[in-house]
C-alpha cells in the first residue's frame, strides 16, 4: 500500500513538474503591429516564420495602434514583440537626439542599449530595408523641390497646407514641432488624416504637402514627387523586431529563429508587398506567406 501511494506521488510530482516546466512555451507568443499596410505584413512574416521553424505558436494583434500604444503593450506583456523602426524607437521613444550622419549600426546599437536599460526589451537583427520619411507633393501642384529646405522656401511665397497621421503631430524629436523648427516652413494650414487616406488628400489637393513613408507604394500609384532631407533632420529607421527580454528567456529559440529573418527584406520586395496590398486588395498574410515561399524562407504546404 505505502508503496503504491509513494508511486501515485512520484507520479503526480512528475505530472506538475512537467506542466510547470512546459507552460511558458505553451502560451502563444503575441505579436503586435501598427494600423497601416506594412504593419499589417511584417506580424505575418515573423509568425508564419517562426511558427515553420520552432515548435512555438503565435497569436496577432493586428493594427494595435502605433508606438504610443505598442511600447506599454510590450512593457506590460499584452504583446511580446513587434516591428519598429530604429530612428522611432530613438526619438519617439528614448527621447534622444539624432546626431547628423550616423549609421544604421551606430543607432540600432543606441536604441538597444537603451531599450535594455530602461524597457526590459531589445532589437534583433534588421530585417534588411529602411522606411523613413520623405516630404511629397502631388506632380500637379507645379512645385519645383528637390529638397525639404526647397519647398520651406516655396511655403513662405504661396499656400502650402500640410496634412500627416495625427501621432506624427504629438511625436517627440521627430514630429511636426521638431520640424518646422528644424526647416522654417510657414504652413497656410495643418491636416490631421489616418495614414491611408494622406496619400489619396494629397492626390486629390486636399493638401498639398504629406510625410509620407518611403516603402509606401501609393507613391507611385498616385504619381508623387518626394524630396530629400538635406539637413538630416530624420535619423535611420531600420525595421528590425522589438522584443520583450522575459520573452527570450521563456521562448529560448526565439532569438535564433528570429535573426534568421536578418537582411532578407529588401526595400524593393517591401515596396512590391505594400502594393499587393494596396493596389491588388490582397490579404496581408497570403502576401506574407507568398514572400516567404518564394525567399525559400519557408516550404509551401
């Protein structure tokens, strides 16, 4: 009998610590993203990846909101990584200045330090590609710019209004209040529009002026010109993944899967995908599985 009940405790021990030892790689991993079409991509190709080469399973949260909301949800748990651009994470999150002529390596390795340090995350390996910010106009408005520091000039002898996301209104460092003290535009009025319909005010002469994002493709679909940062006011906003540093430690491989996405986004495909969304009506997950399977990232079932 004594030996039977030391059986069934033995047994019971190994069940529970089983359980234990299982359940932080049983729960989903949660991945966040912003409310626009990129965003809407990049949550999918992180998961469909790390879900072909783990054992681990993911869960989204598609278009959570932008950094104002995805920095506490990440803080808090509610998600455990997403996409961000580094030149963000610096400015808008940080609060650092951007120093004139730093690289890609340089403010990834600021923002990693400092995310570590104050956060309780970090940055994985770029993904490969860039999505800044560049100033464009419609080709109608008969503007002659090349640079942001041309249409300043053009906006202090005619009506120039200006139209972007409202976060990009309220950003720290590189928003709207950080630019017009960096370039002296003088802007007949300001516009606040969600980040898909911008391009289409723009378009239409709504404004005359948006901050739109360089892997956008309504660029070309709607025959925009874009201008260059002469002064280097915005800094590199290299998309990597931000990730929770408790989740490395409760999903070990994740890391290592995660860095296997390094450098394999070109500006190009991200543009191409963009488009299939934007101009094709595809779902944002059968681009991102599209991608993968052509990469050779990931086998086709």
């Amino acid at each position: 009998m004594k030996k039977s009940l030391l059986g069934m405790a033995l047994l019971t021990s190994a069940v529970l610590a089983g359980c234990s030892s299982g359940s932080s790689e049983s729960e989903p991993i949660v991945i966040g993203g912003k409310p626009w079409t990129e965003q809407y991509i990049l949550p999918h190709i992180l998961g469909q990846y790390i879900e072909a080469n783990s054992e681990y399973t993911v869960e989204y949260e598609d278009g959570l909101g932008e950094v104002s909301i995805l920095t506490p949800a990440l803080e808090k748990g509610d998600i455990d990584l997403y996409v961000e651009y580094t030149g963000t994470g610096l400015k808008d999150v940080l609060k650092e200045e951007a120093v004139s002529g730093q690289s890609s390596e340089e403010v990834l390795d600021r923002v990693r330090k400092g995310y570590e340090e104050t956060l309780d995350a970090t940055w994985l390996e770029p993904l490969g590609f860039e999505n800044g910010y560049t100033l464009a106009f419609s080709k109608d408005s008969g503007y002659d710019a090349a640079t942001y520091s041309d249409l300043a000039e053009i906006s202090k002898t005619e009506e120039m209004s200006f139209g972007a996301p409202h976060p990009f209104y309220e950003r720290q460092g590189d928003g709207y209040d950080d630019m017009i003290a960096t370039y002296p535009f003088e802007f007949s009025a300001t516009e606040s529009f969600d980040p898909a319909i911008m391009y289409e005010a723009v378009k239409n002469g709504d404004v005359d002026v948006i901050p739109a994002f360089t892997t956008d493709s309504r660029i070309g679909l709607f025959d925009l010109e874009t201008t260059e940062d002469d002064l280097s006011f915005f800094p590199k906003y290299d998309a990597a993944p931000v990730v929770r540093l408790e989740a490395l430690e409760e999903y070990p491989e994740l890391e290592e899967v995660l860095n296997g996405l390094a450098g394999q986004i070109t500006e190009e495909e991200m543009l191409a995908m963009n488009a299939k969304v934007d101009v094709d009506q595809e779902v944002a997950s059968d681009v991102a599985r599209e991608f993968l399977i052509e990469k050779g990232l990931i086998e086709e079932e």
